[in-house]
C-alpha cells in the first residue's frame, strides 16, 4: 500500500495530513504549501501571469494546472480543495472571479468581472442538523474553448457551456449550454445560436 493510500484509509492519519496543509476550519492552505510545496505539484504553462491580489487556495491533492499565456486577474480566488481546476491556454480571468472546483476551463476563454463559478455545494437536507455539518457534494462544471462570459454571471455545479457560447453579463446559469449559442437571464435560456448554412447568428 502506497503512503498516498495509508493515508485515505486512516481517518486519524487523513485527519492530522489535513491540518498540516491547512488550518483547523479555514480554506487557505498555510504558506508553506503556497510557498514551497505547491510548485512541485501544479502546472504552469509558458508566459502566466497570476496578479499579487490573487487568493490561490490550492492544495496539492487535487490538480491544479493553468496552461501558456494564461492570466488570472487581481481579487480572484483559485480553490481547489474539493476538485481539480484546469484552465487552459490563452484563455484570461478576470477581476474578482470567485472558481470553485471542480471545474474545467478551456482554451481562448474570456472570464469577465465578478463570476462565481462553483462546482460545489452545501448538502442541507437534514434539517436537525446544521448545514455546514452535513458536508458537501461536487459535480463538474466544464467551459469548452471560445466562449466569453459576461460580468456578474454565476455558474453552478454541473453544467457545461459549449465551444464558442457567449454568456451574457448578470445570467445564472443552470443547464448545459449548447455550443455555439448565446445564453441570458437568470435562469439564462439560449435566444441565439449559430446557423452554419446562413453563416450567421439566428434567433432561437
């Protein structure tokens, strides 16, 4: 058996392993994490720029990866606590983003102003029970390549937004996204998409 594997099989070992990397009850992984361990753990492609302002709290036991001339703009935060974030090439995000994995973003993405995008949630069922007690539950949100969501949008848990969508600014988006389309509204709807034989943008 692996250390990795003695250490998911012993809640005790788990437990301590956990409050090494990261304070009792917080999110942030202590600086020495962010400082020297991280770097040998997470990629970074060519040419990234990550603003002084940004508040990357990843850990090293999920992926984290930002592919060639990649940004990440000031007042965003990175969490990978509870699923890998990827994003990819040349693809930029924003001021004050909030990205929550697990979550997938793709090449030539423009990530505006002030977008939550959460691939987790709080469970809340139990109601004799207080809702940060009863843990979490994760569901991948994926950002194909080309699209460009507007400022103020929130994306939760689950959905995908197709190659070369365009999100408009304020729209929360609950359902997958077709590629190739324009989405708005809270929750947003598809009002355009792209018709190949008309080579243009047509009402939906």
């Amino acid at each position: 058996m692996s250390f990795t594997e003695q250490i998911r099989s012993s809640p005790r070992l788990k437990k301590f392993v956990h409050w090494l990397l990261i304070p009792t009850s917080q999110a942030r992984p202590r600086l020495w994490v962010r400082i020297f361990l991280n770097r040998f753990f997470h990629q970074r492609g060519k040419n990234v720029v990550i603003r002084r302002w940004v508040r990357m709290d990843v850990l090293p036991f999920n992926h984290f990866s930002i592919g060639d001339n990649s940004m990440i703009e000031d007042f965003t935060t990175i969490n990978n606590g509870v699923g890998d974030v990827r994003i990819g090439d040349n693809s930029l995000v924003g001021l004050g983003n909030v990205i929550i994995g697990p979550i997938t973003i793709g090449n030539n993405v423009i990530l505006a102003q002030n977008i939550v995008a959460s691939g987790l949630n709080h469970n809340y069922q139990n109601v004799r029970q207080p809702i940060h007690k009863q843990g979490v539950n994760m569901a991948q949100i994926t950002i194909e390549d080309d699209c460009w969501i507007g400022a103020n949008t929130v994306i939760t848990a689950g959905v995908t937004i197709g190659k070369h969508s365009v999100i408009a600014a304020g729209s929360v988006v609950t359902k997958d996204v077709p590629p190739y389309s324009v989405a708005v509204g809270n929750p947003s709807r598809r009002i355009k998409g792209y018709d190949e034989q008309q080579d243009q943008w047509v009402r939906v």
